[in-house]
C-alpha cells in the first residue's frame, strides 16, 4: 500500500512529467515550422547541436545555494585575503546584519545597490548582503573608475545606497540622493540588529528578480547596464561545466575586475559550490600559485608561470578568443575550459573541455538549458557548416539594459525557436558547427573588414602570428581601409618573420603593413587585450615610417 505522501509525490511527479511531455512537444512544432528551409537531416542536427542539456537547479537563487553551505559547513573557510579569513558562518551573519541596515535605510526588493569597492572580504559581504534584500548589487572597482562614469551609473541605475570603504570616501561622487554605507565601519552598527530577522524578506526573492547589474566598460560611448536574474546565474554557476568542479575543500582564485562579469563566475561561483575563495593581492601568479581553480582572460593567463601552477585542476577562460598554444600548455596538466558569451547572456552561453589531442579549439557547446543558432542576416538558420552569426536563447539570456529599451529591444528579440515568450540575444559573433557539434568562431562581425577591398578577418591573421613558437599573444587591427597593423609579444619577434608566417598561411593581402613586437601587450583593466591604446601606438609606429624617422 502507497502511503498518502507517496501517492501525493506520484501525482507531482507524473503532471511534471507531462508538463514536460507538453513543452517537448511543442517546441518540436515550434523548431519545425521553423526549420522548413533546412534538409531533414540538418533539421535534425540543427535541434541536437543547437540545443543544451535539460537539467533541473538545486537552488533558484544564488545566496540560497551560499547559504546551504553556510548551514552545512559553518566553519569552513569562505574567503581569504592578505592573511585575513572568514568562515562561511561568519559570512553568512555579517552579510545578514548588513542587509537589516541596507532594509533600515529602505533598501526593498527590485532595488538597485552600488558595490563601489576594491577586492576586499568586505565586497563579499556587501554582495550577498544585499542580495538578501532582495536588491541588485551594482560593482565598480572604485580606485579606478573615473568620476564621470560612477555618476552615470548611479543616475541609470537609480542607486540610493552605495556600499564602499572609507579609503575611497573622496572618489565617490557627491549626489545628495545618494547615502553611502562604508563596510570599514560595520563594527558600529553589529549591536543593533539581531540575526534572525530576514526569513520574511527573503522568501519573496524569486528566480525572476534581478541579482545584479553589469555595466559595459564604457569604452567606445556610455556604459550599458546588463540585467542579470538569478535564474541566469544559479543556471550557469550551478550546472557543469559552469561549475567547473568547484566543490568543498577546493580554493578559487579572485583575480578579476570585480566590475567584470566573470568576477560573478569566480565570487558566486565558489561560495555557491561551498568552495574557498582566495582574493588576490598584486601579484596575481602569487595566487595563481595557490588555488585549484582559475578563471581568466587568456591575456592575464598568458602571463602566468604554468610551472608553478601544476596543482591546478581547472582552468576556463573567456572574454575574448584563446590561442591554441595556451590551451595546449595548461590542458596538458589540468581541466582546461575554453569559453564564450557576451555579458547579456550571463558569463558564458558556450564551453569547450579541450585536450591536449583534440583536432581543434572551439568554443564548445551550448550549456545546459541554453541555445546557440546560428543564423543569416534574415535571421534564418544557416546550413550545418556553412559561417552566421550566433544567436542565444534559454535560460542565459539576461534582462536587457536598463534605461535603454531601444538598444534592448535591437539586441534581444523574440526566439522563435523556443516560442512562449522567450527572447534570443543578438552575440554580434560569427561561427559555424563542426561535424561533431561543436562550434567554431570566426570572431565578431566587426572583426571581418576591407582592406584595400579585399575581406580579411582580422582573428584569422592574429590566429597565424599565435602559432609562432616564441608568441605569447597577438592582435591584428584596421588602421584604416589600406592598412592593417599587428601586434605580438614578446619583442623578441623578428617582424620580417612573422610577416612570412603570415604569407605562408594566408592570401598576400592579409600580411600588415607593420607587425610591432611589444613585451607584453597592454591590458583593459577588466584583463582584456587594449585595442584602443594598441590604435594609438599604431599611429606613432605608422607616421614615423611613413616620414621616414625609423
């Protein structure tokens, strides 16, 4: 005999059984109106490429995944920073006292929180105190962001309350509506809240409600505010092969721009897996040196001794395309990842386990409940192995930016694949898939130019000069439509050989006018290739040849 909640759970398993049935179905509807221009044969490939693992979440929001930890491992260690530490219980109590005074200050649910702060165990604090509110933290590395972009985000964002440390009481700007809250200082307020008085607030945080804001670097106009739900984060950092391992007993390492949207995959990542994680210093090899895990650009990567990081376990990058030398040299020791995804679809959307006898570096696969089309201007789907431009769908598309429907309604659109509302996500990427279902990029639409009316994609020429045994990183540039420029590193390069490497690969007039070899190559500050600083050297390096000074 069943007993009644055996019968019940029978009932609950067998209607989301249909449910799922239904929404199987009708998505294989949606897909095939869809598809009609396609053989029958890429249709099917088309759905088996294209569409990511179903996979159910432990946690539909993120702290609530921190928090189990915190209950099951109260004297774990959660973060460590320049010999300070702090137990994933101690954590979990400062971030609830904190959210009670962000909650006395009228922060509510659907507001906005500005994280104006450096790398601190405070930052970590800030960030799921306010999370418990029900509020979106904002994260700007405060000793490097200009003024005029702070005030720019406070105003988009509607930011009332700024969390900061009083060393960086002066950069902060002077907006009367703004109270800022310095975390320094916490120690004055701890005696006046209890630590039990969030469970009411908390249980009306939902998947749906806005986790955080990442805004744009701001580099080529104003910065652009990406709306990031929990249920965006908890699918990426809460599934594999987001979840890169992360478990209990590991250590994490923190070594990016906390405005950057991979700093979310490092923070969040590890303290909702039950990780440590391990913020750094200065000197990021000095961390690289002590952790199981690393989350990087591969620029910062390429700087890193991999002979002293052989504990390593895993390693994924994103942010910009890998060059296979460094994939071969880390993946020869450790898990390596190789990954890709624009900010509005949440980190990343695709993701490649690469080894070291692979034929290819590719950006892997959709994760789990995500799509990837790839598709023509008409935003058709293009024939398997023939080059479009990749479109996101699922669960990782974000919210759109604030304060800007039109750039939103431009970049996300209906998906018509999935149907019920859902919107797919316009990367700007190009790519195609491989006979096995992986995808191969072929870098941004604005990465394919004309010079002197010939087609050149501009990764294509970076990928040649990559293969040099002695390079490290290279970019290649449109000066302007007669030149094209490259850049590689080290300086020990000779120029005149790296322009034969070139012609050996690729048509003539894919060879730059100037290959110059630099050191090391110039870094955003969110650990990104400097294209802008790199077009201004250009230009010296240019007009002296051109007068005849070098």
């Amino acid at each position: 005999m069943k007993t009644n909640n055996e019968k019940q759970n029978h009932v609950y398993l067998r209607s989301k059984l249909d449910r799922k049935i239904k929404t199987e179905n009708t998505l294989d509807r949606t897909l095939n109106q869809e598809l009609q221009a396609l053989t029958p044969k890429e249709q099917v490939f088309f759905k088996r490429f294209g569409l990511g693992q179903k996979v159910e979440l432990p946690f539909l929001c993120i702290h609530h995944a921190f928090e189990a930890y915190a209950k099951a491992t109260p004297d774990a260690i959660a973060v460590a920073h320049l010999g300070e530490t702090i137990t994933y219980k101690e954590l979990n109590q400062q971030a609830n006292q904190l959210a009670q005074i962000l909650v006395s200050h009228g922060i509510k649910k659907g507001d906005n929180v500005g994280l104006f702060i450096t790398r601190s165990i405070p930052m970590v604090v800030g960030i799921f105190a306010i999370l418990k509110t029900g509020a979106a933290y904002v994260p700007q590395h405060i000793s490097i962001v200009p003024e005029l972009q702070l005030k720019h985000i406070i105003k988009t964002a509607s930011i009332s309350v700024i969390l900061s440390l009083t060393d960086y009481k002066e950069k902060i700007p002077v907006i009367d509506t703004c109270k800022c809250i310095f975390l320094d200082n916490l120690k004055d307020h701890n005696d006046e809240f209890s630590d039990n008085n969030l469970i009411t607030l908390e249980s009306s945080v939902n998947s749906e409600d806005r986790a955080l804001i990442i805004f744009t670097s701001g580099t080529t106009g104003p910065a652009n505010g990406v709306q990031v739900s929990h249920r965006n984060i908890c699918n990426i950092l809460l599934t594999a092969p987001g979840n890169l391992g992360m478990r209990p007993g590991l250590k994490v390492g923190q070594i990016l721009n906390i405005a950057f949207d991979m700093a979310v995959w490092e923070v969040l990542g590890c303290l909702a897996n039950g990780a440590t994680l391990i913020i750094r210093g200065k000197d990021i090899q000095e961390t690289a040196e002590q952790v199981d895990i690393i989350i990087s650009t591969p620029t910062i990567l390429s700087t890193l001794n991999t002979e002293k990081c052989k504990h390593v376990k895993a390693v994924a990058v994103a942010g910009e395309p890998c060059p296979e030398y460094l994939a071969n040299k880390w993946s020869q020791f450790c898990a390596f990842y190789n990954s890709c995804g624009p900010t509005e679809t949440t980190i990343i959307n695709t993701a490649q386990r690469y080894y070291p006898c692979d034929d290819l570096l590719t950006i892997g696969k959709p994760t789990p409940n995500n799509t990837v089309y790839i598709l023509d201007k008409n935003k058709k789907p293009c024939a398997i192995g023939e080059i479009g431009e990749m479109w996101a769908g699922g669960d990782c598309v974000s919210m759109g930016y604030i304060e800007n429907e039109q750039l939103t309604r431009e970049r996300y659109v209906p998906d018509p694949f999935l149907g019920h509302g859902r919107k797919m996500f316009r990367t700007r990427d190009l790519g195609r898939w491989t006979a096995n279902g992986e995808l191969e990029h072929f870098g941004r639409v604005d990465d394919q130019v004309k010079i002197k009316g010939f087609r050149v994609e501009l990764d294509s020429v970076s990928n040649v000069l990559e293969r040099i045994p002695t390079c490290k990183r290279a970019v290649a540039l449109k000066y302007d439509s007669k030149t094209l420029v490259a850049f590689v590193s080290p300086d020990s390069i000779v120029e005149d050989e790296a322009k034969n490497k070139i012609l050996s690969a690729l048509p003539y007039f894919c060879v730059p006018e100037r290959i110059i070899a630099l050191k090391e190559l110039p870094k955003t500050s969110r650990g990104k290739i400097d294209k802008k600083l790199l077009m201004d050297m250009a230009k010296n390096h240019l007009e002296k040849k051109y007068d005849g000074s070098n």
